[in-house]
C-alpha cells in the first residue's frame, strides 16, 4: 500500500492512507501488449534482420521500438491509473483517461449504500476477474470494469467501511458524553 500511497498522494487528503486498492486485471493489459509486442518489436526487427538491414532502416527499427516501448508505458500506466482507493476517510474513484486528463471523485463512507459484483465467462471464473459496481444513496453508481479478485475487493470496502463507521459512533458517542456532562456541570454550577 506504500506505493499506492506515493502514486495516489495527490488524490489523498493529510493524514488520510491507502488502505486497499482495487486494481484491474492484468487480463486487460495483455491485448493491447501483444499488439505492442508484435507490431512495435517483432516486426521491426525481423524485417530489419530478413534483409532490410540497412543502416536507415536500423534507425527506423530503434525508433519504431522507442515509440512502442513508450507506448507500453502508457498502456501500464492506464491501467495501473484506473482504481478504487479504500483510504481511511473514504473511497476514491480514479479514472485516468490520458496524460492531462482524469477523473477522481470522492465517496464517504457514509453515503456509500454497498458494492456488487458480477464474474461472466469462462476466462473471468477461472482468473477470478469480474465487474464490480459501488452503489450511493443518491441513487448514482461508479463502475469500475474488469477487477482483480472482485469478491475480496468488496470485502476490503465492507469491511473498512464498517469500521470507519464504528470508529465515527465512538467518537459521536465520546462527544455527547462530554457536551453532556459539561451541561450537567454547568446547570450544578448555576445553581
């Protein structure tokens, strides 16, 4: 959780930490790398190696990689970017949609109403991947498709949700207690 507290800390309030990440699954990582794979190195190379092994078509080959390798970056990046946050305080949905421009949006606890998930396919119950949606009381929802390990994820929120609502009567409950008593012992004084 270190690293997505580094990675996240501009989505985090002070003193606020990641408690569990809900990340996509590599699975929709692999097509777009297969295809960055072949186009941006296979084929350069062997191309260069068949017989175009000219010095330009060298550095048409290098540059070609460069690109691709840059490319997968991105391809890494998007979809290490697109995540739920279970902090301490509250969820935090995070959509990246490229370079300069995501989404995040912010959702207490105490609005939150549950999360579901749905596992469809063969590939999806063998890898354990799935769709997941987390509901609010005001009627809206956040999706967030192909989720690793969707049933622990929504055991993570269930879970720190309850105690961050447990943690929030205790601190209720303590401040009534001595706004009560300092009542009391105002009217004992007045007296």
């Amino acid at each position: 959780m270190i690293t997505n507290s580094i990675i996240f800390k501009r989505h985090l309030e002070k003193g606020e930490k990641v408690l569990y990440a809900v990340h996509k699954h590599w699975i929709e990582m692999l097509k777009p790398s297969l295809e960055i794979l072949f186009f941006g190195l296979a084929l350069p190379w062997v191309l260069y190696f068949i017989g175009f092994n000219s010095k330009g078509f060298l550095w048409v080959a290098l540059g070609w990689t460069a690109i691709a390798f840059i490319r997968f970056i991105y391809v890494v990046i998007d979809w290490y970017s697109d995540t739920w946050l279970i902090t301490n305080m509250s969820v935090i949905t995070i959509e990246w949609n490229g370079i300069f421009s995501n989404n995040a949006a912010r959702l207490g606890y105490e609005d939150i109403e549950g999360a579901s998930y749905e596992i469809k396919g063969f590939w999806g119950t063998i890898l354990r991947y799935g769709n997941m949606t987390l509901r609010v009381m005001s009627g809206s929802h956040s999706d967030l498709k192909s989720v690793s390990s969707p049933k622990k994820a929504e055991l993570a929120l269930v879970r720190y949700q309850d105690q961050y609502l447990n943690d929030r009567n205790m601190q209720d409950t303590d401040s009534l207690k001595t706004l009560l008593s300092s009542l009391v012992a105002h009217h004992n004084k007045s007296k």
